[in-house]
C-alpha cells in the first residue's frame, strides 16, 4: 500500500511541475522575457509577445486547467483511486 501511495504521489508532483512549468513559460516567459523576440513574429496584426500577454496566455490557461483533469482522471484510474 505505501508503494502504492508513493507512486501516486510522485505522478500527481510530476504532472502538477509540469503544468507549472507550462504556465510559467507562457505567462512570464512568452509575456516578459521572450517578449521582444516573440514582437517580431505576427498574429491577427498584434505582436505575438503582445498577444500572449494580452490573450494567448488565458487560453493556455483554459487548456491547462481541462488537460490536468483529464491527467488527473488517468493517474486516478491507474493507481485505482477513481470515483467511478
């Protein structure tokens, strides 16, 4: 049973470091740091460092938040802590 538990722990902080840094890369990288380089590429006529800091993050975000439930949902169905 510890192994058990152990092993979920580790795939749930697996998944969460990655979705964190995924949210990190987007809303402080893509908006910030990478801002200058991104200006240059276009998107709907706005530049692309400007339209992730405006908009682009918000929709990773959205996608972040539905991905890490459908993840959650397999690790809980793998080490059998489902709600079925």
């Amino acid at each position: 049973m510890q192994h058990d538990a152990l092993g979920y722990w580790k795939a749930t902080l697996r998944l969460l470091t990655i979705i964190l840094v995924i949210w990190f890369l987007v809303s402080f990288g893509a908006g910030i740091l990478f801002a200058d380089q991104l200006n240059n590429i276009k998107l709907g006529g706005y530049p692309l460092g400007f339209w992730f800091a405006q908009q682009g993050s918000i929709y990773v975000f959205i996608v972040l938040i539905f991905w890490y439930a459908k993840k959650m949902g397999d690790i809980d169905r793998e080490f059998d802590v489902h709600e079925d």
